[in-house]
C-alpha cells in the first residue's frame, strides 16, 4: 500500500507542477493569440471562450500524459518473461470520483457555455435563425445588412440606405450590427473572421447574426460551407471603417448604384429567383 | 487447406434457436423499418411546418390530395385487415385446431398485393404532380417505399406459406415463423395507419 | 514457383492494379481546356469571345459554353485566357444566345470597368436584368459585365458552335485593367443552364463552358 | 444453375456489367418523354435504373438470390452451400464467418487505400495556394471521393473484419446468426466502392462526403453514384448491425454471462444497435435526394416547399451516430487488448460497458451540434451544446478503464499494444478539441473549419484507423495462420504515429488561422502550414506501403505458421486450434471463467472446450 501510494505522489506531483507551468501560459502567452481577435465583442468573447477550453482541457492532457508517460516508464515487465499484474478490477472511489469530476467539468462547461451564448454574446456571432432568442439591447438600432450568398459571390444589402445592393462590405466601428444572411441558390455559410461571425447562407431562410464591432481594421470573409465549383475562392477583405469613413462610403456607392437600383428585388428576408427548379 | 469438402452445410443450430434468431431479426428489422418511416414522417411534419415559399400544399389551395380518397381507404383496409388475418392464424396455430391458418395466411397474402396494387394504380391518376410542393413529394417518397416494402413483405410470407405446403411441417415452427413474420407485418400496419392519417387526413 | 517468380507476381500484380487505378483518377483529374493568349502585348492586349446556347456537338450538345478566338482567328473551345499584367485588355464578345435574366439583378450594371460597356456600338452604363444572357465576371478583380441576349424571336439564331457572324448576334466591347500576377477565376452569374436545377449545374460548374482562369502574367 | 456455371466475382462482374446496359436501357425507357430531364445532358433515372440493375447482375452472379428463389418455391431452410477450396473460395460467395472476414480485411483495405491514394493527390493539391496540380472541380471530386471512400470503408473497417471473424469466436458459437447476410453485407461493400469510384465517369461530384442538398440536387450524373453507393452502404451496415446483433444476443455459449462476455464484443453490440436505427434514416436521406433529382420532387428545395435542413437534419441524425459507429469498435478493441498485454484484469469492466452503451444511447441525441451556426431552432443549442458535452463522460470512461488496466501492469510493448497505446493519446486530443466544436461561441471560429477536420481525422485516423491496426497485429496470426513480421511492424508503427500528428496536429492551427474545409486555394501565409502537413502527408502514406509490405513480406514470403495462442491471452478464440477448424469448435464449449482473470490466483479456465467428455457438473 505504501508503493502504491508513491507512486500516485510522484504522478499527482509532476501533473500539479506541469499544470501549474501549462495554464500561466496559455492563458498569457498563447491566449492573446487564439482566434478570432477582438474587432468585435463577439470575437472577444470567442478568444476568452477558446483560452478557457484550451485552459481547462490542459490539465486534461497533462494528466494523461503524464500517468501514461509514468506508466509505460514504471509499469512494465522486465525482460522477457511475461509476470501477471496486480489482478485489480476496479477501485470504486476513484470510478466514483472520476465520474464525479467529468460530469462536473462537463456541466460546468455546458452551463458557462450557454450563459456566454444567451446572456452575455447574445448568440456569440453564430447564425440564429430568422428567431434570435435574446437579441441585444438596441436590436432595433442595429445596422441592419443582409448578406446574399450565391454561387459564387457575396453581395449585401443595406435596408436602412434605401436596400441598395453593394459587391463589397464596410462597416462602421463601434456600433451593433445585425446580419441578416441568406442564399440565392444553395448552401453557403458566411464567415467573417476577424469579426466573430459565422452564418449559413439557406435558400428560403433569414439567418440573423448580431455582432458589435470596436475599432477598424480589415477583415476576411470566407465561404466556410461548400458551394460547388469556386466555393474556396469566395472570399473577400471587409472594412470595419470609422463612422463618418462608412458614411462617405455609402454615399459613393449609393451614386454608384443609383442606376441600377430600380432593377433590384424589393428587400425581403429571403429570395426565391427563377429558375426555381428544373427547366424544361 | 486441401482437406475442406467442396459442399459445407451452414452448420444447423437446433430449431429452437433458429426460429429465436428469426424472431430477434423481426423485431431488429422492425425497428429498422420504424427509423427508415420515421425519417418521412419527419419530413411530413417539417416541411409542413416550414411551408417554405408557401408551397407545402403546392401551388393551388386545397389541391394537392390525391383524388381518390377511396383508394387510400382501400389500401388501409387491405393492409389492415391482411395484417389482423396474420393475427388469426396465429391465434389458429396456437389453438387446437389448426384448419384456417393457411386460408387466413393466403388471404393476408392476397390481401397485402392488393395494396400494391391499388397503390399502382393510385399513381397513374393521382391529379398532381411531383413537381407541386412538399405534400407532394412527401406523398410520393412514404406511399412508394411504403408500397415495395409492403411487396418484400408478401415474398415472406409466400415463402411460409410455400414452405408449409410442400413439406407439412410441425405446427410449432409454423407457428414460430409466422409469430416472426406478423410482427414485421403489424409493424408495417402501423406504418400505413400513421401514413393514412397524416397523408389523408391532414390538410 | 521460385521465390523471384512469386515475387514478380505479387508486386506486378499489385502494381498494375495500383497503376491502373491511379490513371483512372488522375487522367480524370488533370483535364484543363488549352490556355489562349490574348493578341497584343502589355499595356494593350484585347480578347476576343463567344458565347453559344448550345454546342451542338461533342460529349454535351445542349451545353452553353464560351468560345476563344486564338492568333489566327481560330474559335477555340475554351475558358482558360492568358493576358499580360497591369494592363488594359479590351474585351469583344460576341453574344449569340437569347436572354435568360440574372439570379441576382444587382449585376446588371457593370463593374469594374474601364470607361463604359458598348453595347452594339451604343454605350450603355446599365443593361435591364431580364435582357441579360450571361456575365463575363472575375471577381477577384471586381469585375462584372453583364451581356445582352438575342431577342427571343431573332431570325437566323446560331445552333452550332462555333457561330458565324452572320448569325444572330449582339457585341458587347469593354476594357479592364489587369492587376498583379497570378491565377483568377472567371464565370458567369446567369443561371443559364437550362434544364438543370436552378439553371445552375452543368455547363454553370465546369471550367471550358461557363467558367474559366486567367493567367495573368 | 449452380451446376453450369460457377457462380463467383467473374460472373458477378459479368452480370453486374450486363446489368447495367439493360438497366440504363430501361432508365432511358422510363425518362422518355418527361420534359424535366430533357436539356440536362444527363438521365438521371438512366444511370440510377443501371445501377440498380447492376447490384442485382452482381448479386446475382454471386449466387444470392439462389436460396431466396428456393425458399419462395417452398424447399426447406438450411440448404447446403458450395464451398470452394484454397483460396477460390474468397473470391465467391461463402457463408463461412471465417472466410467473410478475411474478405472483409482485403477488401475493404484495397479501397481503404484507394481512400488513401486521394488524399496524397489532395495534398499535391494543396502544397501551393492556388489550383496547380488540378482544376477547382476535379479537385471537389477527389475531396468526396475521399471522404466518402473513407467514411464508407471505415464504417465496416473493424466489424467487417474483425466483427465477422472473431465474434462468433468470442462467444463460442459455431457461426453468426444470418450467415447469407452476412456474406451479403461484404459483397455489397466492394459494389458500393466500385459505384462510388464510377462518379468519375460521371464527371464527378462536388458535394464532399456530406452530400449536401440543394447542391447534390444540383450537381451532375456524378452525385447519382455518391448517392447510389452510399445506399449499398446504408443497407450493408443496417444488415451487418442486424446480424452481428442477433449474433450476440441468442447465440452466446451456455456460461457467457452479460458480465464474461469479452469487452469487445460489447462494443460491438453496442456499435450494432446504432447500425440498425441510424442508418435506415441515411437510407431515407438519400431516397428523397434520389427522387429529387430523378421524379422532380421538391425535399430538399426551399423554393418548390423543400427545405435545405431536411437533408441536414436527416443526414446528421444519422451522420453523429456513424461517427461512433467508428469510435466504439475502436473502444471495444484497445480495452480488449489492454489486458493481454498488461497481464491485468480489464479494470472498471461494468464501468466499460455502461461507457459504450452510454455513448451509443446519447449519440442520438446530439446531432444538431453539425447545425449550431445553420439557422434552425438557435433555442435548442444550448441542450445540444449540453448533451454533446455530456457524451465526453462516457467517453471518459474508457480513458479511465486504461488509466485503471495500466496501474501496477507488467507491460509488454508488442506492436498491437503499441498502437493500442497510441489511441489513448489520439483520441485525447481529437476528443477534447471536440470540446470546443460542441461550445457555440467557440463554435462560430471552429465550425466548416480545417480545425473541425483536423479533429475529426483525430478521432477517425487517429483512433480508429490506430485501433484497427492494433487488431490487425493482434488477430491477424490466429486469422491467417502466419506470423506477421514485428520489427516491420515497430517500424510501421512508428512512422505512422509520428507522421500522423505531424499531419494532422498543424491542421488546427490552419484552422485556427481561418482556412475552411474543402477549399482548393487558400490565403498564400497558410502555405508553410500546408507545405509542412503535405510532407508529413506523403510520409504518413508512406508508413501505409510499409505495412502493405510487412503483409505481402509475411503472408507470401516468410510464412511462418502462428502458434495457437501467441500473446498467452485467455479469449476464447485463442483457445481454438489455428487454423480456425471450419466449424470453430468439435462441441459448443461451456464458459467456466472471465476472459480478464490475468494474475488471479486460482482463476478456472476461460472455458471447457469439450464440457461433453468432460464428467458432469453438479447443477
């Protein structure tokens, strides 16, 4: 008994030491590396989201490592005869105890999760549906954008600047938008990096998305759901612009696409174009 | 290696267990079937709830139906009573007397291919297209699968009713494969009940 | 059987499976259409194009596809253009399909163009979505050209590729300016594949047909 | 019939060729005429009625509707089966457990490395950042020819083989419940690879291994052979659950207790009740999808009354069971070898059990995590998001069965120990980044990401793939009857292990750093990324050839008969003579011990072999 339990000391020892070097670290020096940044809230609240998972599965693979690693260095037989093991079927603490403290982790995380999806992140930048459960205070001043997925382009719509249709995206700094993401045709998924946010594009379906940028920068767009032929090459670079550099902006795209605007759908949530199936 | 005979037999097991094996394979296939019905039915009520582009119902109101309301009535009926008729004959094996199982096996038989039939038959007038909605093609895909799972299920029951005819075999597995084969048979009448209703019955 | 006899087998055995297999896939894979340059050098270069309604020929007649013109005035049937970098290419199509509509109107107009899009010799700053036959669009390089189509009743439409210019036909002429090097990718925005669903298969989704690459180099 | 022409792959193959002309015949017959199919360049309900007709050609060929049409005629069950000798008879229909899993391993391997070879010419690919080795659309065909193959192949990768053969073995009957389905079940798999290899011809598919609608009602003649074989495959695995199932459940020997019945083949139960119920829903998936693209309904099209989540519902409900259709055998086979080569008994076996049968039972109940950021019901993600995480306890179960099985062990590092090893370690890492897939926010970075596809090579490679070689390396002996060689093994081993991370562990970062699956160009500062993952790649492909050596070298070459029982382990099916006699065992033998009693003194014997000579028990 007295073996046995150093050897639990010297694996408890080395895993309490290499944890206590593992999780400084990752939460300063590799967290402010986790993705996505902090252009938005959202994107803010994915980082600490992922240097918390990466902080709490530490531990984790430190324990693992570290029995395993002790145990294929200690537990193993010596030259070439074959020697039984302990014949041990079970210990019913530690079975006890381990069911205890996964479940517990897992709960835990499970409910943090979901505080940080409904509460606080309102959605977390992920695609919600035409219904978001809890949209942020001051949804209804949101800037509201419609992103048009189709093969193999994304164009956006600004309702709240006469629905005029642009093939490029700018948006102002420090203020609530609200994506409202949709197809023409098939599948997509919209995926601004840098800002935290991630949506499918669904024929018939307005899939909102909120998020609040901070300051400018650029940011990359990816198609992160396959769309056929050129689905790797429909990306673009966004503008998280200043407020007046977003006005001016609009302004000269809204003299750009003063001509074509009469031919432009009147805004919906969602399109049907034609053709709407096979054509004979 | 050289030593194998050319003819193996599959190494018989003893009855009993070989008609428990049978039984435990219709109910694992039933459940099977269950999940695979499932699936439309799921497709029947999300769809219907999504209505997307409002054509669940196809384009004109009220019109997508079939228009022979009778024949789903008759293939209900058909499946219905060719699966209570399994029934009976199971309760015959059990008894006493064992005189009407094969009358009652062979209506069942003819019963369940006039269900296909009927089916058939529904198709070449059915007053929409595939084209119109999502009742539509919900109707096509369950009815369709519903129809050729319905004629695997009569092969099966030949094949009991062939076997016992040509070598009168022992009453108890007679009665054991029947016992087998009527709870894949009820499970498809559960099927076509849960079908007639939603596909019939609710606009 | 010797050793170096079973050996020779085993691994010719293997080997030819494994041979085979691997030519089945990748002979698939490695298909391109030929690259045509366009005439001219940097600054100035122009291309010269075609779009039918259908082949009329090959493994899909009922295709629509672009066509080339190469050096000496040869339709080739490709999508794959080599055009010099930073410079202006002036672009010549020859439409001979009838009009489909955009998917999305907001490509009726054209852009990213240098000055403006002449229509059958008529500048033309924006076309009607439903008149559209197809795009000539590069999106990498914002550019999108929206091209008229034949009207529906024209006499004397074009039924096999490649069309002769006495056939029924518009021409759409515009520049634009190449940028850096490298591989783009073009396509069309038309969902003009008729008989597929949502007129977007087929023809829509192959490079020789209704996509194709730029090299700029 | 049987007595003119002998029915084997020859005349599968025929048939199978002949019967896909005449169906393609018919199918053009059928298509006549409905103006919907007109224009497309491709007849849909052609190719479909030619592979339908080719499955049965093929099956045909092999002799599976021989016992079917006696049966209608009214002869009696149990017929005899021709049988051929030497190796004729893998090549034909046998019924022979024994036979199927040795066809199984080879059969599902060649295409196993076929799966292989796509993703070495995925990686050319993707050593330069935009398309130069193949075009954008060929290059989406490889990507679900490779997925697929491997989703398909792998799906039968442990149960095909191992499930067959040793089974039966285990629990000490003489042969599996359902012995012409089960052969059934094979011979449908190397059909289903063949169909999906066909899409070539149809020039392709872009879906992935996924199959996306509206874009699969979208795509060319290619998408009819995706959605074909991977029908095949429904059915095979439906079938094999169903068989492997009854197996277990009626057909263990007197003596195997619920508690002795050795862990893998509870894995195995557990894997078989998640064939049964999720594949059907695949089945119907795929139906709607067919009659989409051949009757002109609407399922899966939002614009006719469809719905694009259709299809993602569906498909997911059964796509997250599959994934442990996977995993669990996988589980099933480290905890099973873990003891042998410990000298331990399995530590925390009821713990084990309720583990497996814990992940089969809440595997459906997750699905939705594949549709976090789609746009459906955003209400339900939290339970989802809570039922996904929830299932990383049972899961941890089993890293707490190999904590316990290695405390105080006499390891031995034999090569299957090695790999068994290399699992925990794997699945550690694809299991825990599964974590950050199941937590939305986290989500929204991770989801249609190359981290998602790093996790999942994780928990698929990296832990099945790793358990299927530490069976191959432990039950291939007893199956085959010849020694495979060990140092090439180590070597193998090693060069896999390593090259195996090394590929796949930069993948998270790629992820990370915003580069989404499936893509043919990615943005130029990932290439250092990619140019080290497709290194590491070939090397990866390389240490396969290895292996593929070490059998041609030990199973042609070396031929050194096996021992009995090689790794001292007390299974049952060590206790057979090797070869395997056909009928497994002269008597059914009575179970009389734990199959994990390793150092307990005065442990009985794991069974009698010949309980009827043996003098009598008192009851």
């Amino acid at each position: 008994m007295a073996r046995l339990s150093s050897h639990a000391r010297r694996i408890l020892a080395m895993w309490l030491v290499s944890t206590a070097v593992a999780i400084p670290l990752i939460i300063w020096v590799l967290g402010p590396h986790l993705p996505p940044g902090d252009m938005t809230a959202e994107a803010s609240d994915q980082t600490s989201a992922n240097i918390v998972l990466t902080a709490v599965c530490a531990p984790i693979v430190l324990l693992i490592l570290v029995y395993f690693g002790y145990a294929l260095v200690v537990f193993r037989a010596s030259g070439g005869q074959i020697e039984d093991g302990a014949p041990i079927r079970g210990h019913a603490p530690t079975q006890t105890l381990w069911l205890v403290l996964t479940s517990a982790t897992v709960l835990a995380l499970a409910v943090w999760g979901s505080l940080v999806l409904v509460v606080s992140a309102h959605g977390a930048g992920g695609g919600q549906g035409p219904n978001p459960i809890d949209p942020p205070a001051g949804a209804k001043e949101a800037l509201q954008v419609q992103v048009i997925g189709q093969q193999w382009n994304w164009t956006y719509r600004f309702p709240g600047y006469g629905a005029i249709e642009t093939a490029h995206l700018d948006l102002p700094a420090d203020r609530l938008v609200e994506f409202h993401v949709t197809s023409l045709d098939v599948t997509h998924s919209f995926w601004a990096y840098e800002l935290g946010v991630k949506a499918d594009a669904v024929p018939g379906v307005d899939n909102i998305a909120f998020v609040h940028t901070r300051k400018p920068g650029s940011f990359s767009i990816r198609c992160a759901e396959l769309c056929g032929l050129w689905h790797g090459h429909m990306y673009q670079t966004g503008q998280v612009v200043s407020t007046a550099g977003f006005a001016s902006w609009m302004a000269s795209e809204q003299k750009a696409e003063a001509l074509n605007k009469k031919y432009l759908p009147p805004y919906s949530g969602h399109y049907y174009p034609e053709p709407q199936r096979r054509a004979g | 290696m050289s030593a194998e005979p050319t003819t193996t037999w599959i190494p018989a097991e003893n009855p009993e267990l070989e008609a428990r094996i049978v039984s435990l394979g219709s109910y694992l296939l039933s459940a099977a079937t269950t999940f695979f019905f499932i699936s439309f039915l799921f497709a029947f009520l999300y769809l219907r709830a999504l209505n997307s582009n409002g054509l669940w119902g196809g384009p004109k109101p009220g019109h997508h139906v079939p228009t022979t309301t009778t024949s789903g009535i008759a293939i209900l009926a058909c499946v219905l009573v060719s699966v209570l008729l399994v029934r009976l004959a199971l309760v015959e094996l059990r008894g006493s007397t064992r005189a009407l199982w094969w009358p009652a096996c062979a209506g069942a038989l003819l019963l369940g291919l006039a269900a296909v039939a009927i089916q058939c038959w529904q198709y070449t007038d059915l007053g929409f297209g595939t084209e119109e909605g999502g009742y539509a093609s919900v109707y096509l895909g369950w009815t369709g699968f519903f129809t050729i799972f319905t004629f695997g299920a009569m092969l099966w029951l030949e094949t009991i009713l062939a076997t016992a005819r040509r070598a009168p075999a022992k009453a108890p597995e007679v009665e054991k494969s029947v016992a087998s084969f009527s709870v894949f048979w009820a499970t498809l009448g559960l099927v076509e009940i849960a079908a007639f209703i939603l596909l019939y019955g609710v606009k | 059987m010797t050793r170096s006899a079973k050996l020779a087998g085993v691994f010719g055995g293997i080997a030819a499976v494994a041979a085979l297999v691997a030519y089945y896939i990748v002979s698939y894979l490695i298909v391109v259409p030929p690259s045509v340059a366009a005439a001219g050098q940097a600054p100035r270069a122009s291309v010269t194009l075609q779009t039918v309604a259908s082949m009329g020929y090959g493994p899909h007649p009922d295709w629509v596809s672009y066509f080339v013109e190469d050096a000496r005035g040869k339709w080739v049937h490709s999508t794959v253009l080599t055009v010099p970098a930073n410079s202006l290419v002036k672009v010549t199509v020859l439409q001979y399909d009838t009009a489909t509509g955009l998917r999305n109107p907001y490509w009726g107009g054209p852009r990213g163009i240098v000055g403006e899009m002449v229509l059958d010799g008529k500048p033309t700053p924006t076309l009607d979505p439903d008149l559209a036959s197809h795009t000539f669009a590069v999106p990498e390089l914002g550019l999108s050209v929206p091209l008229a189509g034949v009207a529906d009743d024209a006499k004397n439409q074009c039924g096999l590729a490649p069309c002769t210019l006495a056939e029924a036909h518009r021409t759409i002429t515009f520049v634009f300016r190449t940028g850096k090097r490298g591989t783009y990718r073009w396509q069309c925005f038309v969902p003009c594949a008729f008989g597929t669903i949502l007129g977007f298969g087929g023809p829509m989704q192959s490079i020789g047909y209704m996509d194709g690459l730029l090299h700029v180099v | 019939m049987r007595r003119l022409v002998r029915l084997n792959l020859r005349t599968a193959i025929a048939f199978g060729i002949a019967g896909f002309f005449l169906g393609a015949w018919v199918g053009r017959e059928i298509a006549a005429g409905h103006d919907y199919l007109i224009g497309t360049d491709q007849d849909d309900v052609a190719v479909f009625m030619g592979f339908l007709f080719a499955t049965i050609g093929w099956l045909a060929g092999l002799g599976f509707f021989n016992y079917p049409v006696s049966r209608l005629l009214g002869r009696p069950a149990g017929y005899p089966v021709e049988e051929a000798k030497g190796t004729a008879r893998y090549f034909r229909m046998s019924t022979d457990h024994k036979v199927i899993g040795i066809q199984y391993f080879f059969g599902v391997g060649a295409f196993f490395l076929i799966g292989g070879l796509n993703a070495m010419l995925i990686r050319t690919e993707l050593l330069t950042p935009n398309e130069k080795a193949f075009p954008a659309g060929q290059y989406l065909t490889l990507v679900g020819l490779h997925g697929t193959m491997m989703i398909m192949m792998t799906s039968a990768f442990i149960l095909g083989p191992f499930g067959n053969y040793f089974v039966p073995l285990m629990i000490g009957a003489r042969r599996m419940a359902f012995p012409r389905i089960e052969a059934m079940t094979f011979w449908l798999t190397p059909l289903a690879g063949l169909v999906l290899m066909s899409a070539i011809a149809w020039n392709g598919f872009p879906t992935g291994w996924t199959g996306y609608a509206p874009l699969a009602d979208q795509a060319r003649a290619g998408m009819d052979a995706y959605i074909f074989a991977f029908m095949l495959i429904g059915i095979s695995l439906c079938l094999n659950g169903l068989n492997l199932m009854a197996t277990i459940l009626t057909m263990r020997a007197p003596g195997m207790t619920w508690t002795r019945l050795p862990i893998f083949v509870w894995g195995v139960l557990s894997t078989s009740i998640l064939m049964v119920l999720a594949s059907p829903v695949l089945l119907a998936a795929l139906l709607m999808g067919m009659l989409d693209r051949t009757a002109n309904t609407g399922f899966y099209l939002a614009s006719t009354g469809g719905s694009a989540y259709l299809y993602e519902n569906l498909f997911w409900f059964f796509g997250h069971p599959e994934v442990y259709i996977l995993a669990l055998p996988g589980f099933g086979i480290v905890l099973e070898i873990l003891p042998v080569f410990t000298r331990k008994p399995l530590w925390g076996y009821k713990l084990a059990v309720a583990g497996m049968l814990g992940v089969a039972f809440l595997s459906f109940f997750v699905w939705q995590h594949h549709l976090f950021v789609s746009g459906i019901n955003s209400t339900l993600r939290p339970f989802y998001m809570l039922t996904t995480e929830m299932i990383s306890v049972p899961t941890g179960i089993i890293f707490l069965n190999g904590i316990g099985t290695l405390w105080l062990a006499k390891m031995r590092y034999t090569v299957p120990m090695l790999f068994s090893l290399a699992f925990f370690f794997n699945f550690l890492i694809g299991g825990l980044s599964g974590i950050f897939l199941s937590d939305v926010p986290s989500d929204v970075t991770t989801h249609g990401s190359y981290f998602t596809m790093a996790h999942f090579h994780y928990t698929i490679m990296g832990g099945l793939v790793f358990a299927f070689f530490a069976a191959t390396y432990y039950w291939l002996p007893k199956m085959t009857g010849l020694v495979l060689n060990e140092k090439l093994g180590k070597i193998h081993f090693w060069t896999m292990f390593v090259f195996f991370n090394l590929t796949f562990f930069p993948l998270f970062a790629a992820g990370f750093l915003d580069m989404p699956r499936r893509v043919s160009t990615y943005a130029p500062h990932l290439q250092v990324i990619n140019d080290l993952v497709s290194s590491a790649a070939f090397c990866l492909g390389i240490s396969m050839l290895i292996f593929v050596g070490n059998l041609i070298y030990s199973l042609v070459f070396a031929r050194i008969p096996a021992e009995q029982n090689p790794w001292h382990s007390r299974g049952l099916e060590w206790q057979v003579p090797t070869p395997v006699p056909l009928h497994n065992f002269d008597e059914i033998p009575e179970i009389t011990g734990d199959p994990y009693d390793y150092g307990v003194p005065g442990a009985p014997p794991v069974a009698r072999l010949r309980p009827a000579s043996a003098p009598a028990r008192a009851r």
